[in-house]
C-alpha cells in the first residue's frame, strides 16, 4: 500500500514540473536575410508576424523593421490607386464609353510614386536584416520579457530572453 501511495504521489508533483519547450516560431539565434521581398531563415519564408516576434528584442532592427512595413503600406496604397485608376478609362475604353484618359495620366503617376517608396521600404528591410545578424554574434542579451502565461495545465510565468 505505501509503494501505490509514492508511486501516486510522485506522479502527480511530475505533473506540475515543466522544462523548457521546443519552439513553434523559428529559432531566433538563426541569422535572416532579406531576399526578393521576403524575409527567409534557413531558407524557410517568414510572415510579418513570425519576423516581427524575432526581431522585437533588437529594438534598432525591430526600428528598421516597422519603417519598412510602415513603407510598403504607403506604396501598397499608392500602387492600388494607381492601378485603380488606370484600369477605370481602360475599363470604360473596352465597354464603348467615352474614357477620361487624364485620369490614367494620373493613375500612372501614383503607381510611379509607389516605386521609390518599395525601394525605401526594401532597403530599410535589408537594414534590419543586417543589424539583426550582427547582433547574433555578440551574444549579449539584449532584453528580457515577464509575462503571465496561460495554458492547458494552469497559470505560470514565463521568462524569455
């Protein structure tokens, strides 16, 4: 009876002991680049999400990183009218109405200003993909987070560095 009462007893404190987990985002002390408008990691592309959670504790990276996205919305935006705006006469050309062909002057303008800004955003993105790298190799930790954690088993803190 006492063995099933420490066999039980161990058992059970197994239970609320964890380790450290296996990652589910890319391991962040591999180095990225920046190739063709993709962020890659061990040849693997990465959302804006995953690159964003790797670089968010090299805050001057993390800084090149959020102007190159703040960057490409802008063209995004501009590239999207732009195209908008000359596919509307071209649409109207090809329907037999009367186009108003200084409004696709105007399209392809706006869709000439977004090339600038791409480079920009691409650039700054390359920045941030160095400044990263450079940092893997001074292996100093440059931040630590404290959180509350929630998961299936209950409630814990988790430190990450």
């Amino acid at each position: 009876m006492k063995k099933i009462i420490l066999v039980l007893t161990i058992s059970l404190l197994s239970l609320y002991t964890f380790a450290q987990t296996t990652p589910t985002t890319p391991a962040s002390t591999d180095s990225v680049t920046f190739k063709r408008g993709y962020f890659l990691q061990n040849g693997k592309k990465l959302n804006r999400i995953k690159i964003t959670g790797i670089m968010m504790n090299t805050p001057e990276a993390y800084k090149h990183l959020k102007a190159s996205f703040a960057d490409a919305n802008v063209a995004t935006f501009f590239a999207t009218l732009g195209g908008g705006l000359i596919g509307w006469p071209l649409g109207t050309a090809l329907a037999g109405g009367k186009p108003l062909w200084a409004l696709a002057g105007v399209g392809v303008g706006m869709a000439l200003i977004s090339i600038p800004i791409y480079a920009s955003a691409n650039k700054k993105a390359a920045q941030a993909a160095k400044i990263y790298n450079q940092r893997l190799g001074t292996n100093q930790i440059t931040g630590m987070r404290l959180r509350l954690h929630f998961s299936g088993n209950g409630i814990g803190l988790r430190l990450k560095f």
